[in-house]
C-alpha cells in the first residue's frame, strides 16, 4: 500500500483541503482505534493483518511499561496520507511516524521532523542487525538510520483466479504476448481480464513501474531519480505508457476501474469473487484476502507469478518492484523522554518473536533474518516462500516510485498517470510535464 506525502505549511486553507479530502476518502478520523490514549503517539494503517498484530504489540507493551505507554490509532491509506502531511507540516505529527522510506523519508529528514537513530543502533548493534539488509537500508539516508522496518516484505505479483482460468482453459501469462492474448479470452467468457482500484491512483504506478524495469532495466528509474534532464522522456517510459493505453483500450482492465477504490479492498473482492480474472498487487493483498476469504486461499485457488517479461526488453525479470517493508520513525519533535521510551520499544517490543509469528500466521513474510524454517512450516508455506525468493534473488528491489520520488514529484505522477489510463493526456504530454517536476 504506498502513501504520498509533502511538507505542508500551516494555513487555514490548507486545514481546510485536508478535512474535504478526509471526507472524501469516506473517513474524518480513525477508521478504527485500539488504546488511543498512551504517552506516546502512534498511527498505523487499517488494514488486515497489520492493525491486529500492531495493537496485539502495542496492548502487550502498555502491560509491561505503564510508566511509557503509546496510544494508537489507525486510518484508511489514504486518510492516512492526508493526515499525516497536515499534521507533520503544523508540527504536530504522532511520536511513532509510519512509512516506507525512499523520498518521503528525506522530505522528513530535510525538514528536520525524524530522530536520527544511528546512535541508537550503535550502542545496540543486535537491534539492527535483525533485519534483512537490503530492507534495512530503505530506512537509511546519507549513511544514517531515520527509520526501520516493522513488518514484512511486499514485492508486486500478478494474482490470478485459478478457478476462472481454468474455467476457460487458461494459464498464467509469462510474457505480456501472452497477458494481452488473454484479454480477449476473459472476455468473452463474461469476466473481466483485470481488477483495478484505480479510484485510488496508486495501484496504476505498479504497472508503469514493471513495464518501464521490463522494458529499459532499472537504470532508467535511476535517471529519473538522479534528476537527469529530460529522463521522463526515455523511450522506455515512453513504450510502457503507450503500452498500459493499448491494454486499457483492449479493455483489460474491468470496466468502471477508475471508480474502484483499493481502500475498500473492492478490487480484491473482484479477483476472489471470480468477476476478475487477474490483477497486479503487492504481497500485503494476500494477508487481507485470507482474512476476508478465507476459503479462497485454502483452497489453491489464488495464483501468483511475477510479472510477465517484455519481449525486446533488456529488464531483468527477476527484478522486483514494490515496498521492502514499512518502517517506522520517531518524531524529532517528541521529547527526549518520549524518545527514549520509542527506542526502547522499537529494540524489545517490535518484530520479537510473538510479533513475527503472528505475521507469518496471517500470509506475511517478516523482514527478519533466520525464518526459513517457520515459513516452510507454515500453512501459507508456498506462498511465503515464493515472496521470500522473490525478495531475496532480485537482482534489483525498486521501491515503489511514488515513495522513492520526492513528494512534489509523486503527487505530480499519480495525478499524471490517472489521465493516462484514462485516456485524458498522450505519452509524450506525461513526459513532458513531469520533465517539468525536476527539483520539486
């Protein structure tokens, strides 16, 4: 799930814009709350399975330290993003700081609002030490920590209803040939190709993320991402674009997706309902698909592979693209106490071994090292342990784009790729206008 976030001064107006669009995301407040009063501050996501397993962390370290306890509250995704920039902006953002690192974070670290947590994990190397590195490192900038990891690890897949394949004589795409030669396929057969919650914007970004690695390797997000004159004009960015528009006009994607809002888990809903037959999401969907259809995944009806190779492209497709984990930050804003009291719960009250049972337990892979076993053993084995190699062989992990980039940038991306799929801008039109972004 990705959060697009950017520094925001403190006016009325723009109090004002963040109520509508809290409105508008169907939520004013918490969508669900668990010891909301504490000592410490702390807002997290309220989805399946992360909610449980944070306040279950949260309720077990209140028991054990009532001298520093910590209130959570939970948001819908993008509540959560309206939020979280108004409240950082008017310095008043909650002590624990939930995101996924990349550009976002340095915004954070540039304006001085996250604690650095080097000397920290100086004193106490076990602390860090835990963790997958080349997660880890999605909470570093310029050679210090501002956050870690605190749940698993979410590559993008391409799930699949076995079910409805089969139904039609089907198999999964390898290559995107084949993705396009099924569309036809699905649709004949009443189902729609493609779920999409393209009301919430994010979830089109995993397609142009894949189509660009594919096609140009990752070399041409690093452009981007070095600010590269003219970098969005790539040919690679310019084929990937053109290539979602030829699948939207082939009728790919299930009709009304612009409408369909992945807060709601709607698009997850269509996949194991069996009216979509495919869709590209990352690994977190598995968890919330187990709690709301339970049967689905006991059953072997959810597939996965990666995302289908590019024919002519040079993109290694082993690479991955996604979100290495969540991580949480500590407001520099908090006091000196508070501070030590979040430390101390990042070291001894998070991904210990009650918290990463319960991740593995629910369809999530921890990002913690000397698991193996407990995923073999796990009812979910199978899937875990795809997510696991997915993770581990990549040749290249890219960060979710809208997190990697500056806000600023994201904000202009997201906005941007929604008229490409809806047919509203050209290819060239996006290039154009985010060539236009640099240092933003």
């Amino acid at each position: 799930m990705s959060l697009t976030t950017r520094r925001i001064t403190r006016t009325a107006a723009i109090a004002v814009v963040a109520a509508l669009a809290l409105a508008a995301c169907g939520t004013t407040g918490p969508a669900a709350t668990s010891a909301s009063d504490g000592d410490l501050s702390m807002w997290g996501l309220s989805n399946a399975p992360m909610q449980d397993i944070m306040a279950d962390s949260i309720t077990a370290w209140n028991a054990d330290n009532p001298d520093g306890t910590i209130g959570i509250d939970f948001f819908a995704n993008d509540a959560y993003k309206t939020k979280v920039r108004t409240a950082i902006g008017a310095g008043a953002g909650p002590t624990f700081i939930y995101g996924w690192g990349g550009g976002i974070l340095k915004s954070y670290v540039d304006a001085d609002e996250v604690l650095d947590l080097t000397p920290y994990l100086t004193e106490n190397p076990a602390m860090s030490e835990r963790y997958i590195q080349s997660v880890a490192q999605n909470g570093v900038i310029d050679g210090k920590t501002y956050a870690l990891p605190n749940n698993y690890t979410q590559p993008v897949l391409l799930y699949f209803n076995k079910e409805v394949f089969d139904q039609v004589g089907a198999e999964a795409p390898k290559t995107w040939d084949e993705l396009l030669a099924l569309i036809p396929v699905f649709t004949e057969a009443g189902i729609a190709p493609l779920s999409l919650g393209g009301q919430s914007k994010w979830p089109n970004l995993m397609w142009l993320a894949y189509l660009v690695d594919r096609i140009g390797g990752p070399d041409v997000f690093q452009a981007i991402l070095d600010g590269k004159a003219d970098a969005w004009s790539d040919p690679a960015v310019i084929e990937a674009l053109t290539k979602i528009q030829q699948l939207v006009d082939a009728g790919g994607f299930i009709d009304g997706f612009s409408s369909i809002a992945a807060d709601t888990n709607a698009d997850q809903a269509l996949l194991y309902t069996g009216r979509a037959a495919m869709m590209l999401h990352g690994a977190w969907v598995y968890s919330s698909i187990k709690a709301d259809a339970g049967d689905f995944t006991s059953s072997g009806k959810l597939g996965y592979v990666p995302f289908p190779a590019v024919e002519g492209g040079i993109g290694d497709s082993a690479n991955v693209t996604g979100n290495p984990s969540n991580f949480w930050s500590v407001s520099s804003k908090a006091t000196p106490e508070q501070q030590k009291i979040a430390v101390d719960y990042l070291a001894n009250g998070m991904l210990n071994e009650k918290y990463v049972d319960e991740l593995v337990a629910a369809g999530a892979v921890p990002v913690v090292t000397g698991i193996e076993n407990k995923l073999a053993a796990s009812d979910d084995a199978d899937f875990l342990t795809t997510v696991y190699s997915m993770t581990a062989n990549a040749p290249h992990f890219q960060l979710s784009w809208d997190q990697a980039l500056s806000p600023a940038q994201a904000d202009a991306m997201l906005t941007n790729l929604d008229l490409i799929f809806l047919g509203q801008q050209t290819p060239q039109e996006f290039a154009d206008i985010m060539n236009g972004t640099f240092g933003q």
